[in-house]
C-alpha cells in the first residue's frame, strides 16, 4: 500500500489543498484510497463532508493523538494531511509508515527558514520513504522558483514540481471537488503541473 504523507511544519502552505487533489486523483483512477486527517483542525475530513456522493469517493480515516491505526482491508492508496508544528513521536509514527513524504514549500525567506531543521530532517534518509519538496503558489519559470530550487537542492532533495497561485482550487475545494473531477479542459494548465509531481508519486 502506498502511503504518502504531505508534511511541513510551516502552516498555511497549502498541505490541504495538495492533500485532497491528490487523493482526487487517485480516486479518480478507481483505487480504493483514504484521506487521513492528523490535523486537529480536520480541514480535509471536514472537506470529505462535502464532497458530493456521485463524485469517486474518497474514504475518511481519522489519526487520533498520533495513534496510527491499520486502515480497513483493501485500501491501495493512503494521503495522511499533516498539521503544522508535527514534531517528535508523532511525526516520528507518521514516518514510519511513509511510502513517499511531500514537502508543499512556499518560496518566501519566512517559510524556507520555518522548514529547513525539518528538510534536514528528511534529507537523513532515516526511514524506509522518499522525501520531495513541491514549490507551491509560484511560477515555476520565476526567480523565486530558481531559488528554491537551489535551496532544496542544496539539502540533497528533489524539487517535484511547482503549482500556480490560482482560484481553480479555492472554487473546486468549496464544494468538496478537485483537478480530476471536473472538465480537463477547465483546468488544463493545473493538469499539466501536476504530471512530473504524479510520476514521482507513482513510481516504485
């Protein structure tokens, strides 16, 4: 089963909102997948409330205390959304069971000092998962792109994509949607930022 855990110390960068298209596409490709909530806000189990039943579904999965629980029988894909400030024994039994761990970094001074102590962390390797920082709300052919770039690089870790500052996932998020579940046409630019990112997910 693949476990992908999205994760950055730094609230606010968009862990939600990468969470739940991710667990969009999966269901989208007709696997059986979870979305589990380890934030206390339970902003994606509170967006699986909306999600409309004619829509594929997404499974909820809710993480109590740090206490990781084994999912139900049959589940292929697991996206566990993170809280900001994760740290110590908690992060350390979300790790533990991690396939892939997605950093979402926004390119600000601010944000990159709040997550380098937790790049470095990743950058160990100590665990049986893969770790990649994903540039959020930013052109990707920027100079603040640039610069993260060299940054992550510099910590011996992979930048997987950057996403756009756009409305698309504001107005798909409100009523329980994502990327996958409307025309491609409506959100080709998204679609095509998110094919490198999905390749690195997928692959073994």
């Amino acid at each position: 089963m693949q476990v992908i855990v999205i994760a950055n110390p730094k609230g606010g960068v968009g862990k939600s909102t990468f969470s739940t298209n991710l667990a969009g596409y999966f269901a989208s490709r007709g696997h059986h997948v979870m979305l589990g909530d380890v934030d206390s806000q339970q902003s994606s189990r509170n967006w699986l409330s909306l999600r409309p039943a004619n829509l594929p579904a997404i499974q909820a999965w809710d993480i109590v205390d740090g206490h990781i629980a084994k999912p139900p029988k049959g589940t292929t894909h697991m996206v566990l959304d993170t809280p900001a400030g994760l740290k110590g024994a908690k992060l350390d039994a979300v790790l533990r069971i991690a396939t892939k761990v997605v950093v979402p970094l926004q390119p600000s001074i601010f944000d990159i000092l709040a997550t380098e102590e937790f790049l470095n962390k990743l950058a160990k390797k100590e665990g049986n998962f893969q770790a990649g920082v994903l540039g959020m709300r930013v052109n990707g052919r920027s100079r603040a792109a640039d610069q993260l770039h060299h940054y992550v690089e510099q910590r011996g870790l992979p930048v997987l994509g950057f996403l756009r500052d756009t409305q698309n996932y504001i107005q798909l998020a409100a009523h329980g949607a994502t990327l996958w579940d409307v025309a491609p046409s409506r959100v080709e630019k998204d679609l095509e930022q998110w094919q490198d990112i999905l390749r690195w997910i997928e692959k073994t």
